[in-house]
C-alpha cells in the first residue's frame, strides 16, 4: 500500500511539473474612448512566467512587467490612441511609420531599426538601443492601441537572440477581443 501511495505521490508530482510548462494566459479588461466598449486583452504563452501588473498605469492603459528566470524582463504597456483610432500599424503612411520610427528610437543615444511582420500579418517596429545600457523594444499599433513590449537584463547586459525570441513571442501572444467580435 506504501508502494503505492509512493508511485501516486510521484505521478501527481510529475503530473505537476508537466503542468508549469502548459499555456499561461492571462487577461485584463481596458475600455475603449467610449466606456461601452472595453476591451479584453489576452497574453497567452506556454510556459513559466510571472506578471506583475503596475498599480500606478493610468485606469485606460495596461502596464505589466513579464519575468521569465531564462530570458530579459519585458515591461509589456498597451494604451488607445485617438490619433490612429481603429488603425493598425500597416494601415499607415510612410510619413506616419517614419514619425513613430522617430519617436520610438529618441528614447536611444544610437537606436537601430528593423520593421518586421508576424505571423498574423501584423506590421511591428523592432527599436535596439545599440548602447553599453542594452534595452530593446517592440512597437507597434493594433487596431486602435498603441502596443510596445521593451525588454532588459536587470544588470543591462546584452540581449540575446533568444531574449528577442521570447518577447517577440509575447508579442505574438497578445490578443484583444470585444463583446461584439474576436480579434486575431
């Protein structure tokens, strides 16, 4: 009976182990301009993470960090923008990605640029600060919100590929859903 209350223990704790590596998803709610239309933002990723949500965002904004013990932390803030009000980054001009490609490197001494497309289609600004106090970020504009997901090393050490591997896939991760319609 010992014996198998043992091998039970040891399948639920495996069981256990098996389960920290299944899909984590994480939602909160933010409302539109219009109050009657919140929206729900999902970040799912499989694995292990901890996500520390910052009580000081502002009431229609969502700033969380993301810990991950392999990878840089990630500071993920999502906002709408009456500007570009329905519009995702592929939808503008030249002039307006050249603007916001501006706006998001003036944060830098030496930034370099890559605009790049997920998986889904949607049209992302890849920001490297290129300095001794390494700190990339990922911009882009999604269906009215701005989205930027900046990551760093707590020490500021030099980001790897595997680190931009990571916060591209909580890019890839985050979703915004309506009461009316799912979005992609």
């Amino acid at each position: 009976m010992k014996k198998l209350i043992c091998l039970l223990l040891a399948a639920v704790m495996t069981l256990g182990i098996a389960c920290a590596d299944e899909i984590v998803s994480i939602e909160t709610t933010i409302p539109l301009s219009q109050p009657e239309s919140p929206v729900t933002i999902t970040l799912t990723y499989t694995g292990n993470l901890d996500i520390e949500f910052s009580p000081y965002a502002p009431t229609d904004q969502v700033r969380a960090t993301v810990h991950s013990d392999e990878h840089a932390d990630v500071v993920i803030s999502i906002a709408p923008s009456d500007l570009y009000a329905g519009m995702s980054m592929a939808d503008l001009s030249e002039e307006d990605l050249q603007y916001l490609q501006e706006v998001a490197g003036s944060q830098y001494e030496n930034p370099s640029f890559a605009t790049e497309t997920s998986p889904e289609g949607n049209l992302y600004l890849f920001v490297s600060s290129n300095d001794e106090w390494d700190v990339d970020s990922l911009f882009t504009i999604y269906e009215g919100y701005f989205v930027e997901l900046i990551q760093y090393h707590d020490d500021f050490a030099e980001q790897t590929e595997a680190d931009d591997d990571f916060c591209r896939s909580l890019l890839y991760g985050i979703h915004f859903s309506t009461d009316a319609t799912e979005a992609e």
